[in-house]
C-alpha cells in the first residue's frame, strides 16, 4: 500500500538559543529559523524555576505573545527534579518536588503547554537502591493523577544515566501508571548512547510515545563514557535515517524536537547544519521536517 509523505511538527529546546535573549527574540528566532514551536525549560537552577512562581500576568503576556507571533510552547522540558527527585531518601525533597510538579503542571496548563517532560531519575545526586526506586514509582503514580485533573500529558524522557536509559525500561515503569497521561517521551541520543537498538526500541513503545528529542551521541565503551551533549547532530553516532524510517513505518506523526545548547556564537549555524542534516536524513523516508528547507 504506497503512504503520502507526512510532515512533523519540529520544536526547538529554548536551551538551543543564548540564554541573554529575550521572550521576544527567543520565539522569533525559533519561527524565523522555520520551527513549529519552542520547547520551554524549567531546569535545577534557582533562576528557571523562579518560573513556577511566574504571577498570571507574566503568564498570560507570555502566551500573548507567542499566540502573536504564531510560536506556541507546545511542551515543557521539566529537570529540576534532578535536584528535587521524588525517590529521594530525605522526605522533605520529595516534598519539594510535589510542589515543583503541582506548580509546573498549573504553568503548562496556563501557558497552553501540552506536554511536560519529566527527568527519569530516581535520584541523580544521592545513592540508589531499591527503595529509592519504589518511591520513584510512588510519585510517578502520584504525577499522573495531578496531570489527569488539568488533562496535561506527563511523558518520561529516556535518560542519559543508567536507571532508565531505554524504552524496554520505561515499558516496564509503564506497568506500575495505568494512566493515560503517563507517556514516554524518548531522547534517541540517549538510547543510542547506551548502545540500545534505536530502531527496535522505537517500534517497542509505539503506542506510549508523544514526543521525541533528535540529539546526537557519542556510544558509551569500555573505559570511555560517552558524550551524551554537546554534539551538533550529523557528528555523533546516532543513525537518523534508520530512525526516520521506523518512525513512517510506524505512522508516527507526534511532534519532535531538536535538542541542542548553545555554547558559543555558532548556535545559529549550527541549528541550520543540524535542520539540513535531520531534513536530508528524513525525506529518504517520506517524512519532511522543515517547510522551509530544501
């Protein structure tokens, strides 16, 4: 049976553009740039989430604003709970992290953000055991329940660390959240990182998967730990071509976005090396990213 061409829609992580720019320049430059929307960052650092605490005004003119310059924040990336997991060993971070999913879930819903991206860690800065694993679950569970009232898509990102570096893990997590709003939201950088089979990954968790960061890797080795960021994509090890094949096999049609950070006054050039790359990789498979590419 022949399949039409689909066109994704493709995000761009705020993180991609300098951190010295404004709303303003950050969302036009992501529509000049030819992206559908901007993927928000609400990280560890006291100066991202000083946004949770955002008053409605800010949030509102926020919205305005991207509704003006027809760039929505289709999605959240959400990490400061690296630093506030809900498996810690000290009740009052799990605590703190309960307030930091509350308050970003209210954000996301205020903004019109429709998926938030969670940290898949249990911890990141303490040791890990079984029971810090148990009580990840626990508030796993206890996020999508919060998600479910404001009907915000919560969706795991698969991981740069050991704990849940793949989507046979995440499908495993999946069993313990029977809620439609518990979704995984996969980094093929990552997987690939961990030498996971991208493609058969991919194909496993086609039913859970609402969203996908391109990044490129660097594969962990014996006595090398990879890179997991950092790379403009086209230079790593990650076989896009492969990956946007699977992807039309499997009629996905969720949106992804590139997952880049700007480190110097290349960011641009090297946002449109990376469209140029990501676009050739995925017409080879019918799928086009880029409107405004040849």
């Amino acid at each position: 049976m022949h399949q039409e061409n689909v066109s994704l829609r493709v995000g761009l992580y705020e993180k991609a553009l300098p951190i010295e720019f404004s709303w303003q320049d950050k969302l036009l430059t992501a529509k000049k740039l030819g992206f559908d929307f901007l993927e928000i960052s609400i990280d560890e650092t006291p100066e991202k989430r000083d946004r949770l605490d955002w008053k409605n005004d800010e949030i509102y003119a926020l919205r305005r604003m991207s509704e003006q310059h027809n760039i929505p924040l289709h999605s959240m990336c959400l990490s400061a709970h690296r630093r506030f997991p809900f498996g810690s060993h000290d009740p009052e971070i799990i605590e703190q992290a309960k307030v930091i999913m509350t308050k970003a879930i209210l954000l996301a819903y205020k903004l019109g953000v429709r998926v938030i991206q969670l940290a898949g860690y249990d911890v990141y800065y303490e040791p890990a055991d079984e029971q810090t694993h148990l009580r990840f679950i626990q508030g796993m569970q206890w996020c999508a329940k919060q998600a479910e009232k404001f009907g915000v898509m919560l969706a795991v990102e698969i991981m740069d660390t050991n704990y849940l570096n793949s989507l046979s893990k995440f499908e495993i997590l999946k069993r313990e959240i029977s809620s439609p709003y518990f979704m995984a939201y996969p980094d093929v950088g990552n997987i690939n990182g961990w030498n996971y089979d991208v493609c058969t990954e991919l194909a496993l968790s086609r039913d859970h998967i609402v969203q996908i960061h391109l990044k490129d890797t660097y594969r962990v080795k014996p006595n090398y730990a990879g890179q997991f960021r950092d790379l403009v994509i086209g230079e790593g090890e990650v076989d896009f071509a492969a990956i946007f094949a699977v992807l039309k096999k499997m009629a996905y049609q969720a949106p992804v976005v590139i997952e880049m950070w700007a480190q110097d006054d290349k960011w641009r050039d090297n946002i449109i090396t990376a469209q140029k790359r990501l676009q050739a990789a995925s017409l080879a498979s019918g799928i086009r990213l880029f409107s405004n590419l040849s």
